[in-house]
C-alpha cells in the first residue's frame, strides 16, 4: 500500500464551509475545551438547550464553523461571511429559487438599447430593520466605498465593480469618487453605466460585496456592523444577538418588503470548527443540518436525508513564481504531474466530489449549450515519468543540484491539513522532494499569500457569480487576487475580451483560451471541484443551497 495511503487511514477528518469566497474559504480555528459546557453535559444540559429557552417559534440551528471575517457587505468577501450576509441582507437582485437572478431591493429595471445603463427602480416598501426606507443612495454610498482606495481596509471585492464606468480608475487612485458611473436619480431611482454590455451583471449584483448601506447609520457609526446592537438589515432577517466566536442568533425582520414570504421566527448560528463535534450535534439534535465526516461517508451518503448538489468552486494550489524553485515553468508542472488528484477526491476529500483537470468547474453552459468543461477538456494529468522528466530539465536550467527547500502552506482546518500531507507524500514518492508543511490561522495565513510571502500554498475559490470569467480574472495583472506574482500581458488582454466582448460564441473562446494558457504557465495546481453534501434533519425544508451563489434562507422552514 502507498505510504500516503496508510497516512490517509490515520488522519482523515474533513470540514467544509457552506457557500462562495469568490475568496479563500475562511481559516477555522478548533474550539477551546470548555469545562462548564463539560459539566453542563453531565448534569444533562447543554448549551444549546440553555439557548433555546430564548428562542420561541420556528427555530433553525446552523453551523457558520467560525466568526464571519465582517459583515459589512464589501469586507466580508469570503465563504464564512456570505452565508450570514446574505440572509440579513439583499441586493437590488437576488437568486430565485430557480438560482437566477430576480428581482431583490429593485422591483424592476430598464436596460439601455446599447446594453450599457441600467436603470434600477428601488421597490417603495423597500425599508431597514431601524425603519429608514432603503434608497438608491444608500447603494451609491456602498459602492463607492467598496472602490474607494482610502478605505480601511480595503476591500477585496472593490474588482468586482471594474464593469462600471469610472469604478477602476477611482479604485486605482487614478480617479474620482464622481468619475463613477452610479447615480441616485431620486431617492428610488438608481442608474448605473457600464464600460461595456455585460450580459451577467444582474447575476453579479447578487453577489453580498453589492449590498447596500445604510448611509445615515454609517456615517454617524463607521463600526456599525461590527455588533449586533448597530447592525441594520435590509434583507429576510435582523441580527438580534452575537456572541463573538461563539454564536448568532438572527431574527425575522418584520420590515423586511416580503416578509410575509418568511416562515422562521429565528435562526440560531453556532460556530464549531470541528466535523465530528458538529455531527454530533446533528445527530443529538442541537444542529439541523451538518456535513458527513469522510469516515462515515460510505455509510451516509445515500441516506434520505442527505442532500446532494452542484457548487461552482475549486480548491487549488498556488506557486509563488518570485520564490525559488518556482520562477521555473518546468518545476511547476513537475509538481503538478506528481499529484494523482483522483485519488486524493476519492479517498481525502471524499463525500463525491470530483477531481479537477482543469480551473474552471463543471456547469457553465456556452452559449452554444455545451459545458465549459467539455468543450476545454482535460488540461492537467498524473503522470509521474513525465513529472520526473521535467523536474530534472527544470532543476538543470536553473542549475540547481538539489532542488531549494519547499514549505506547503495551509490555513488551519482539518481537511486541508489532510490533503497538504496527502500533496507531501505524493511528491515525495513520486518526485523524491521533501516539502515541509506549515499551517497558519486564516488572518495570518490569508494576509502572508496576498503579500507574496508564501512558496506554496492553498487555496480555493468560490464562484461569486455565474460566469467562467470570475475565477480567470484572478490571475491578470495587480488584481488582489492573482497572489501568484504572474504577469502576462497577452492573458490580461485575453481576459480583458472575456468580458467585454459582445458575440458571445467568441467571448467565450477567449475564455478557452486563457484557461489553457492557465494550464500551461501552471502557476496553480487545480485539486478538485467543490459540491454541497448536507446531512439536513427531518421537517427541515426550503432552504436554497444554489450551485454559483449563496445559501438561502428566506423560504427555509421548520415543523
């Protein structure tokens, strides 16, 4: 048997987080033991029993796993903030429950003949939880202070408005604040104009980084959505407590325009970073949904009350091409070649998810109606012979005689810990190298990669909206997250056609093209596809687990 075979026996466990960081998914941090809770237990309580005496009503208990990174909209871009965000708040559009993108805060819209302006009529009854009627300024305030350079901290989604006039340049500093193409044309009237047609921006405004903010609040409280007794929403449900790293409770918001449509009086969120501790929990009772812990998987997968499906995302490797060994294209695909993705889905991850041979995940349809993946195919393999080959030639055009040291960098859970050893083993059978491993909490960790100060290190992306373009306008020039140190001027321009193309066949070449440009340069290592695997209790029914966006809640209910 393989050595990282027998290593697999010994450290599987797995955790992944429900929903989409067009970012890395959020480190997790394990709980501290808590003696009284420990006691609680023996005495037959528990905590979650002792939180129920404040909850009345339809009550559904989730698990976040840790403390959302912000829930201000455009700070929170990341899997373990979407997930809150999206239910305590709304869009001018939102998914429907056929995952399209319908009608959220604006009750309609009028697109200009050229495809360029979009007028966003705000529904009237469109209010916050304080009150205050939800306005097109309060979107203008939002947006601008996603783009504005000076922001602290910035934020990471600010791209993500570069299909709006004006927004680049302003983000850049290369710009104004007025420059920006959104408009209040009255207080529930809003205009916006774009660069260029852009047939997917209805989709991307569901995405929480265009949220709105309620500008009179924000300005007289900047850490407005820092607690609970601040914090406004706009969206299905209000914050109505929050226990830092420890639990949310949502509540429904009565102000909310469609609110009626709303059966859950509360929702409990605790934060357990622990995939055994949290089925446990689901099976005594205290979570209504939980994910399968891979050593049980073969003996859940198939039960009714498992929920199976689709979620656009990749979870990846990165080289740092500043870093030696991996200013070598050579060395690069040496590793890649060296890793049977096959077998770490099947026997790491587990749970029925897919290795990936390429960056872009299944369900993307062309407009001619073929998946993006079939059409581009298979782009990376396991190859071990040609992994040797090309180490060796890359090793002799730098001149090294041993390859330099290799540190492999995780941010902390216990199912990329499983893999990254997985990923260690592999190398070194079938390359010979000795990778260390070294695993940082998610602050520290996502910090260090955006600043290039990591060699080799993890990675996974969330689609933020639904188009093959999101996850491959990483990798172009400066964009915050390339992360790599790549440069090319030709894919920049491939990717800049991607967008701003307006026969769609041919956008979508351009796409086929960068990815396979992706491949060869290999400056990250695809692993596998995400897919949403959900243990869900009995009487728990509506909620919207959709396949490139956010979990859902609105219609979630409880018998």
């Amino acid at each position: 048997m393989k050595k990282w075979l027998v290593l697999l026996l010994a450290v599987l466990t797995i955790f992944f987080l429900a929903a989409c960081t067009a970012n890395d998914s959020a480190g997790e941090e394990e709980p501290a033991e808590d003696n009284e809770a420990e006691q609680a237990e023996e005495n037959g309580e528990t905590e979650s029993e002792e939180t129920d005496e404040a909850l009345e009503g339809k009550v559904l208990h989730l698990n976040n796993g840790v403390e959302p990174t912000s829930l201000n909209p455009s700070i929170g871009f990341d899997a373990v903030s979407w997930d809150p965000l999206n239910n305590l708040m709304e869009g001018l559009t939102r998914l429907d429950e056929e995952s399209k993108a319908a009608e959220g805060a604006a009750e309609s819209w009028d697109i200009s003949e050229d495809g360029l302006t979009y007028t966003f009529h705000i529904r009237e009854d469109a209010n916050w939880s304080n009150g205050d009627p939800v306005t097109a300024g309060d979107f203008v305030y939002a947006w601008k202070l996603m783009l504005n350079p000076e922001t602290e901290p910035a934020s990471p989604a600010a791209f993500l408005a570069y299909f709006i006039e004006g927004a680049e340049a302003f983000n850049s500093g290369e710009g104004s604040a007025e420059d920006v193409a959104v408009t209040a044309v009255d207080e529930k009237t809003l205009e916006v104009v774009l660069t260029a047609p852009t047939g997917f921006f209805l989709d991307l405004l569901t995405n929480p980084a265009f949220f709105p903010v309620n500008h009179k609040v924000a300005e007289e409280n900047p850490d407005w959505h820092a607690e609970a007794d601040s914090f406004v929403a706009n969206g299905p449900f209000k914050l109505e407590s929050w226990e830092h790293d420890s639990e949310m409770v949502f509540a429904k918001n009565e102000a909310y325009w469609d609110a009626d449509a709303v059966k859950l009086d509360k929702v409990h969120w605790a934060m357990v970073n622990d995939t055994n501790t949290q089925y446990q929990m689901f099976e005594s009772g205290d979570l209504d949904t939980a994910s399968i812990p891979p050593e049980l998987s073969d003996e859940l997968i198939d039960g009714d009350n498992v929920f199976i499906g689709d979620y656009g995302g990749l979870e990846f490797y990165r080289f740092n091409i500043t870093e030696e060994p991996f200013q070598n294209k050579k060395i690069r695909q040496a590793f890649s070649y060296a890793l049977n993705r096959a077998d770490i889905a099947e026997f790491v991850v587990k749970n029925g998810v897919e290795p990936a041979y390429g960056f872009i995940s299944p369900g993307f349809t062309s407009p001619s109606g073929e998946d993006f993946r079939d059409v581009n195919g298979k782009l990376v393999s396991f190859d071990p012979d040609q992994a040797k080959q090309l180490l060796e030639e890359g090793m002799a055009e730098e001149g090294y005689e041993e390859l330099p040291p290799v540190v492999l960098s995780y941010n902390t859970s216990d199912l990329n810990k499983a893999v990254a050893e997985t990923v260690q083993n592999m190398l070194n059978e079938n390359l010979g190298i000795e990778v260390s491993l070294e695993n940082q909490e998610w602050g520290v960790f996502a910090e260090a990669q955006t600043n290039l100060e990591l060699q080799f290190s993890r990675s996974s992306f969330i689609n933020d909206y639904n188009d093959p373009v999101n996850f491959l306008e990483s990798f172009i020039t400066d964009s915050y997250m390339n992360r790599t140190g790549f440069s090319s001027e030709e894919y920049d321009e491939l990717i800049e056609k991607g967008k701003s193309e307006t026969d769609q066949e041919k956008r979508w070449e351009y796409l086929y093209e960068a990815e396979k440009m992706l491949a060869e340069e290999m400056i990250a290592v695809p692993i596998r596809y995400y897919n949403t695997v959900v243990l869900q209790a009995d009487g728990v029914s509506g909620i919207l687990r959709h396949p490139v966006g956010y979990f859902d809640l609105k219609y979630a209910d409880v018998e």
